[in-house]
C-alpha cells in the first residue's frame, strides 16, 4: 500500500524487513508527482466517458489508478499514457 507526504510516494517497510520508507528499487530514484491528483469524475471528462465506466474500468483492472485510503486517483500523464497504449 502506498501513502503520500507531499509529492513523493512513500511506502511503509513490511513487517520483518528494514525500514525505507522511499521506493528507491528504481533506478531513477523516488518518483514524484508530475501533477495534481485527479478525481474519477475529473478523470471521466478527460476520457469523455461517463463516470461509471471509470470506477468500472478500475475495478476490473482496465484503468490504471492510484490508491489513496479508500479514493482512486489519477493524474493526467497516467490517463495520456494509457490511452496512447490502447
């Protein structure tokens, strides 16, 4: 699961491995944010899909998404790049 402090992304070490809390498994270094976070209705308009198909597309794995808590988000390169892969 991740959580997010400012613009970096940050996961919590598992339980019985050492504590680093930035993913630094990639060789670019911490990955940061290249926008605002944005909602599944804001996410709909880009897409101009009706909101629905969104959280349908998510839960069955169709649509990238970022988990914050409960909420799916996403940014704007994410949806750019997924549709360019389609």
């Amino acid at each position: 699961m991740q959580t997010y402090r400012d613009t970096e992304i940050v996961t919590p070490p598992m339980r019985g491995t050492p504590s680093s809390p930035l993913i630094e498994d990639r060789p670019s270094g911490p990955r940061r944010l290249d926008g605002p976070l944005l909602r599944p209705e804001q996410a709909a308009e880009l897409l101009a899909v009706k909101p629905s198909w969104v959280y349908d597309a998510v839960r069955t794995g169709r649509l990238p998404c970022l988990r914050v808590g409960r909420h799916i988000r996403f940014t704007q390169t994410m949806l750019e790049n997924w549709l360019t892969d389609q």
